[in-house]
C-alpha cells in the first residue's frame, strides 16, 4: 500500500517540489520545528500560526490554519477532514476513479503546500503570520498552477471550479458572519 500511494504522487500532475515535498510528508520526515530541534536547531519549538507545539500532525491536521481548511472542505463537498497522513492517503484521497482520486491528491497537496510555504516565510523569512483566508487563497493559487498541467479540459476545469467554490464560500461566509465566525468553523 505504501508503494502504492507514493507511485500516486509520483504519477499526479503537479509540480516536482510539490511531489517531493508530498513524498516527504506521506514519509513522515518534514523539517517541522519538533524535527529541526532534533538536529540542534535552536529555534522555538512553537507552531507560527498558533504558538503550540508544532510537529507534523498538529501543523497539517490540529492547528487553526489546518483546520480551517479540512472544515472548509468538508461543508463544501461533503468530505470528513483527514485525521493524520495515513487517513489523507490512504483514505481520504481514495474516494472514487483513479482520474477522481488524483484530483483529489492535488487539491490536499495544494492545500498542504500553502500551509507549509506560510509556514515557512513565517519561520525563515519573519513575514507576520497569515489570515485563514490568505493562507486558503494561497492554497487556491498552487491549486490553479497544479490545473494548468492537467492534460484533460474536464479535470482542469474540476480544479477550477473547486478553486472558485473554496474561495467564494470563504468569502461569503466571512463577510456575512464577520471573522468570529472562523472560531465556529474551528471548533465544528
């Protein structure tokens, strides 16, 4: 099963840093700030985002950022959030056809990559920390950069339209319930 999954993002169509970046993360071996610490990094240990603990489950699946997104895309298309990296591959990205499940694989690691890209600017660069909109809009953007290299119209414009949903719906919301309403979401 794990040759599998890592022959998935392999074969997915997105960019090579995304796929390595994936494979790293389906592995386990992300330079978190919990890993960096364990070769002598001297660093804060605390999340950018939330100031908890940051380690691999928490910056991908339990902080506010994280959680925003997996709530945001279970009140849009229905699905459960991913609980850890084994449920995101091994379950939550298998859901139908393989063209149905690659496109899902895309939009998770689109998502993941704007969490650890702001992560990073954060960590590296000292830029402020995001809002959850800015971070779900930079999470967009790879995922219309991962539609363009898709050779069939149908999964470009499924991308697409995914992008413009997440986008409007966030939007909506928020200016309809005003930021307080991101705790709701956090908290569903």
């Amino acid at each position: 099963n794990g040759i599998r999954v890592s022959q998935d993002i392999w074969q997915a169509k997105f960019p090579m840093k995304i796929k390595v970046f994936m494979w790293y993360l389906k592995r386990g071996v992300i330079l978190t700030k919990d890993n960096l610490a364990k070769r002598n990094w001297r660093g804060s240990q605390n999340c950018s985002f939330c100031s908890l603990h940051e380690t691999i489950h928490h910056l991908f699946f339990k902080c506010a950022n994280a959680r925003f997104f997996w709530t945001a895309v279970h009140l849009l298309f229905g699905f459960s959030r991913p609980t850890d990296i084994k449920d995101l591959f091994d379950r939550w990205s298998k859901r139908g056809s393989t063209e149905y499940n690659s496109s899902l694989l895309i939009a998770a690691s689109a998502l993941c990559w704007s969490l650890w890209i702001t992560r990073n600017e954060i960590v590296f660069d000292k830029c402020q920390p995001k809002s959850f909109l800015q971070v779900l809009f930079w999470g967009t953007y790879w995922l219309r950069q991962c539609a363009q290299l898709q050779r069939l119209e149908e999964r470009r414009q499924e991308l697409e339209n995914a992008c413009r949903l997440l986008e409007i719906s966030s939007l909506q919301l928020f200016s309809s319930s005003g930021w307080s309403s991101s705790l709701r979401i956090l908290s569903a």
